[in-house]
C-alpha cells in the first residue's frame, strides 16, 4: 500500500485568525506546523484574547483545524503540548480528539521555575 504525502513541507505552518462571532472582530489565532513530511505529523497550537476565553472558539478551532490537517493536508498524526497546570488548554485539546500520551516532568523554564508539559495527540481516522 502506497503511503499518501502531506500537501505541505516541513516546518511550514498554515495560521488561521480567531474571530467573534457576534461582530468578526480578531481574537486569537490557530496554528498547525508541520513538524515531519516523511511521518505526516503537524504540532497544533492557538491562542484566545482572554476575555473571550471560554466560550468554546478554541476548541471549534482546534476541532476544525484537525479536520483540514487530516481531509486537506493528509496528516497522519496532531501533536500538541500544554503546561500540565492549564487545564483548559487540555481539556480543550482533548474535546478536540486529542489523547494525552504523556507528562514531562520539569521540561520547560518559565517565569523564573520549571514547569511540567503534557503532550498530547490525535491519529487520522481510518
């Protein structure tokens, strides 16, 4: 069986912005990096101005960019990562399809201490 390729080359992203729904005013935006052409896998990552937080724009977001990276893009597998203490972040990753695979102790330098990330991942359907 032939493997199909991604319509898109290592570390080139495709962002999209965020926008409210009542006026179409910008508020956050969404990435997918292509992370590996040979694996098929992209990192997805966004950002939602704060006040609009909480409203479900990140998870719609996050679920349709999984769909244009797995429909449009051919990927085989979304990565993503979250600091372990944003639960929202992950709990939003994870309504949009995405598992946890693991918890890195201590991984990242932020803001004056070390902080645990969790990676997370989505598979393309079969």
């Amino acid at each position: 069986m032939r493997r199909k390729r991604s319509q898109f080359r290592r570390r080139e992203s495709l962002a999209l912005a965020i926008t409210s729904r009542t006026d179409g005013a910008l508020i956050g935006m969404i990435e997918l990096t292509h992370l590996s052409p040979t694996d098929r896998r992209a990192e997805i990552g966004y950002w939602i101005a704060p006040k609009h937080r909480g409203k479900g724009y990140a998870t719609e977001a996050a679920k349709a960019m999984c769909l244009v990276g797995f429909n449009t893009l051919g990927l085989h597998r979304i990565e993503a990562r979250a600091f372990a203490r944003n639960r929202a972040s992950i709990h939003v990753l994870e309504k949009a399809g995405l598992r946890r695979e693991g918890r890195f102790r201590e991984s990242v330098w932020f803001g004056r201490r070390w902080l645990d990330v969790v990676w997370l991942a989505r598979l393309a359907p079969r």
